[in-house]
C-alpha cells in the first residue's frame, strides 16, 4: 500500500511528482488534526487521514494561533515535512522572521514596530514610507503613506486592527527580484508588479541569472532556518543596493523552471526514506 502525501493548500500537480506515493490535498482552513498513539490524522469533512509526508504549501491566508500550535504537533509526531515543521515555526510571524534575518546578518529594510493602544504614531518616519498592520501575506494589511495628513487618516484605522504595526521606508525601487533556493540549488526571477507593492500583482517576470550577492545570501538564510527550500524577495535601489524585503519559507515556483517542482518533490521523498 503507498504511504499518504498531504499537500496542505499546495498546488494541484504533486502527484505527478510523486508517483509512488498517494497524494492527497486539503485546505487549512477546512481541516482538524489529532496526534494519536505517534499517529498524525488530518480530518475533515471528508475523510480522516492518516498523514505519512506533508508537503505545506501554505500562503496569503488569514493567520490564526491554532495554525501555529498545529507545526508544533507536526513536529511531535515525527512527521517528515517540507518545509521541516521546526523551520516552519521559525518563521511563522513576519517579526520572527525578520528577526531570523536580521540573526543570519542579512541587509533587512530597516523598520519600525509598535505594540499597543495608539503606539504606532511614536513609530512614523519622513513621507512616503510603508505600513504593514499583522503577520499578513500577498500585500493585504500594507499601506503607502504619502503625507502627514494621510498618515493621520491610517493611524486611526491601524487602532482598530488591534494588532502590531511595522513602519518601513517605502523605497523606488529599480528592480524586485525573487531569489529561490532549494537545498543546494539556485534560480532567480525579475519581476515588475501592477502598482507599488513588490512582489504581488507580476504583471511580467524573466528568470535571470542569480546576482552572486543574492546567492550567496539566499544561501545563508536557508543555512540559517534549517530550510530546504526558501526564497528571498530583494529591491534593488536607483544607487545599485540590495534591500532583503522578507523570506518566504512557503515560496511558489510558477514561472521558474520545471526543475524546481522536481527538486521540491525530491526534498520530500528523501525525508520519507
């Protein structure tokens, strides 16, 4: 009998990728799980199965603290994951993985952080500059403040999220660039988005070949987590520097090479030997 993949919110095309293996997929959102006598069980309203290899291809949905505790009962059962759970948890928050960043001795953009009833107003900087509101991806919960009086307008609004805020410089950037990493293994992509926020909205991308200093950056982070696969988003600026946007540990491959969808499989069929 083949042993069960769960591919958790992941593309549709695995099982192509790992044929001797039954590959299931399920949303997040939509599933309950139990660690039972070393047994992992995902279930949902259609099935209870028992999970043999995750893949965890979770992206831009709305974080909840149960999502968390759960890569904790991943890693208690023992069972292999891609990304590897610890890994996962490492950077579940966009602060810790900020700070994991900033640990591995990488160029983070610099920012502010507040915490707290109408704290974010201590944490403003000189127009424009970006907030972002919360652990949230794909460009929700970010803003560009482009003057004094808008800023006033945005932290009235930020009060009501009760939640943590982050201020950064918004930068006009040259280029955004992906750097994707798995295991040992490198490809990057030049991307150009519809408005001012980078890497959501590509309206045209090339891959290109991989800046050494990126590289070699992209290399550290995945040294650094652990990881088997990363990827990380760069703004070149108009003076020729590289500011590191964020890591995503959970990254897609669309529009790279069919090589990296190989690769992705590979890192999970040799943690299921």
């Amino acid at each position: 009998m083949k042993q069960t993949v769960v591919v958790v919110n992941g593309e549709p095309y695995w099982q192509r990728y790992l044929p001797e293996y039954e590959v299931v997929s399920r949303r997040l959102q939509d599933t309950s799980w139990v660690l039972r006598d070393g047994e992992l069980w995902c279930i949902d309203r259609q099935s209870a199965i028992r999970v043999e290899g995750l893949f965890w291809r979770v992206g831009a949905i709305r974080p909840e603290p149960r999502y968390r505790v759960l890569l904790d009962v991943i890693r208690l059962s023992g069972v292999p994951c891609v990304n590897p759970a610890a890994t996962l948890a490492r950077s579940y928050d966009r602060l810790s993985m900020l700070a994991e960043m900033r640990a591995a001795g990488l160029p983070v953009i610099p920012f502010n952080v507040a915490i707290g009833d109408d704290m974010v107003r201590r944490i403003a900087r000189p127009p424009p500059f970006v907030v972002k509101v919360g652990n949230h991806h794909g460009g929700y919960g970010k803003a560009q403040v482009r003057s004094e009086s808008e800023w006033s307008d945005v932290a009235d609004l930020i009060f009501t999220a009760n939640d943590y805020a982050v201020v950064e410089p918004f930068i006009q950037y040259r280029r955004d660039v992906r750097c994707l990493a798995i295991r040992n293994q490198i490809w990057a992509m030049e991307r150009e988005g519809a408005g001012w926020k980078a890497n959501v909205q590509t309206r045209s991308y090339q891959v290109i070949d991989p800046p050494a200093t990126l590289a070699a950056h992209t290399r550290r982070a995945l040294e650094h987590l652990g990881a088997d696969i990363v990827a990380l988003d760069f703004l070149e600026t108009q003076e020729g520097e590289y500011v590191l946007l964020e890591c995503n540990d959970t990254p897609g491959v669309t529009g790279f090479p069919e090589a990296t969808r190989d690769a992705l499989a590979d890192c999970l069929r040799d943690r299921m030997r």
